[in-house]
C-alpha cells in the first residue's frame, strides 16, 4: 500500500445520501468515536495473527511483527471511519495493503468490539479488545477537550446550499476567483475510489474521502512538502472540511462550526468525471 497515493479498495456505490449501510441488528441512533480510541486485536482478512492496533486521539498504529504501521483516522458520530497508512517504521511494507483497513468505510459498536464494514456496510474486520500497547511509552489514550470537539457533530449545512452526495465530488475542482494558474494552480481532485489529491500551487498532498447524509465530510492527509510560495490552502480547507454542499455548481466547504473555509467550481478543462451535483 503506497503511503499516500494507494487507492482505498471499495466501490462507491449504495445510496448517495447515506453513509455505510448498518449491518443487521445495529443500534440505531448516533455512535459516540471516543468508544473506538483503546487497544484492539484485528480479526479479519489480512489481519496478521500477532497484530494489534493502537487507536489514540492522535493517530492509529498497527503493530506488526515486521515492525509498525502508522495511518491518520478520522471518525463521526453517523458512523462514518476513515484511516490513510502514511509511514512505516521496521521493515513493514508499505506496498502490502491492509484489507480489512483499507476497506472500511464506516464503524459499528457492539458491546466491546467494535465492527468495521465498508461502504455497503459489509463486515470487513471486528476489533477485539486488547490489552496494554506494546509501546506504552508511546501510546497516549487521554482524551481531551480538543479531540472531543473535533468528534462532536458539526453545525448544520447553512440554508441556501445542496447536501453533497458520494457521486457528485469525483473529478477536479479548482478555487474560485483570481488566482495562480497553470502550472502552479491549485486544485483538489477526488476520486471514485475514496482518494483524493491536491496541490496548493506549491505542495502535493492527498489521502482518503468519504461524504455521509446532509453533506457530512471526512477526509485524511497524508505527507506533503513544505514549498513556501503564493498559495491557495485548499488542502488545509479539505483536511478542516466537516460539510461540504453546493451552491449552485460551487462546491462550498465548511469547517466543525459551520463557518466557511473555501468555495472551488470543476475544472472545465477536466478530462475525468464531469457529474454536476445530483440534488438529491
């Protein structure tokens, strides 16, 4: 699995309005993400035997004989999970995918465990309850102020802007009004396949997407460049996003409390996906 370019293998299909599909017998109403920070043991397909995984509010490490895998992950109250493997340290492979991390799209909790399915809300892997970190040291579970805002659920779409859905974000946006142009424009591209990448005009940067109902966003970041120039923070907008809706054809996206972080339309000069927003 390529550290920040890999593609999350699961197809974006099921209804466009909601997030992964409950599996059978789940609770309803909404799921609280501080339940998933802890230690568990992964069973599922590709889950190593001696593999256990560290989920603290500031990043998610699998250990692994080979040595460690550390991945950013982001969760919402709808259910919606998200994790990007963005560096290694022993001698782990960063090209052997993990399937049952990079398929989930969506978390389930029952009782201690916690069930991990993907966007069909298929089961992809349940976490078992483990005991301490191999690295205590390392691992820091306390939950603070800061992380249990950044969970909480995020102000509502503000009136006048349309919900986007999974099928309308695939393709190429770009900032609106006047700024940088080609070769330096800033852009954010999203692919069907849960991925995103961008530049700022200076920084490449990407990782993993997922939308939920009423425009709920989740996205991580991997590594990026640090190229000071004239630039247009448009991964800094995604990675703080929360909402994102239209209006019209401009994509708007929104941080925790509703405020406004950036407007981009699609690039007309997009050779990929030119879908317009469903409305729907």
């Amino acid at each position: 699995m390529a550290a920040l370019l890999a593609s999350l293998s699961f197809a974006v299909c099921g209804s466009a309005e909601a997030g992964p599909a409950a599996p059978a017998g789940s609770p309803a109403g909404p799921l609280d993400p501080i339940a998933l920070v802890g230690m568990w043991k992964p069973v599922g397909r590709g889950a190593e035997p001696a593999s256990v995984v560290g989920l603290t509010p500031r990043e998610l490490t699998v250990y692994q004989t080979c040595g460690e895998l550390q991945a950013a992950w982001k969760a919402d109250s709808q259910g919606l999970f998200v994790a990007d493997v963005v560096s290694s340290t022993g001698g782990c492979d960063l090209d052997v995918p993990l399937h049952w991390l990079d398929r989930a799209a969506g978390y389930r909790l029952d009782g201690r465990t916690v069930v991990l399915v993907d966007v069909d809300g298929a089961t992809v892997a349940h976490l078992v309850a483990s005991g301490k970190p191999p690295r205590p040291d390392r691992e820091s579970f306390t939950v603070t102020d800061e992380f249990r805002r950044s969970v909480a659920p995020p102000a509502v779409l503000p009136a006048g802007l349309t919900p986007v859905t999974r099928r309308d974000l695939p393709g190429r946006w770009i900032p609106v009004g006047d700024g940088p142009k080609p070769p330096h424009q800033p852009f954010l591209r999203f692919g069907a396949d849960g991925r995103w990448a961008g530049s700022d005009g200076c920084n490449g940067s990407g990782g993993g997407w997922l939308s939920g109902p009423a425009g709920t966003i989740l996205t991580t970041s991997g590594m990026t460049t640090l190229v000071g120039c004239d630039n247009v923070p448009v991964d800094g907008w995604l990675s703080s996003a929360r909402r994102a809706g239209f209006d019209g054809a401009i994509l708007v996206l929104l941080d925790q409390n509703g405020a406004e972080l950036g407007r981009l339309r699609r690039d007309d000069g997009d050779p990929g996906i030119t879908t317009t927003p469903s409305g729907d």
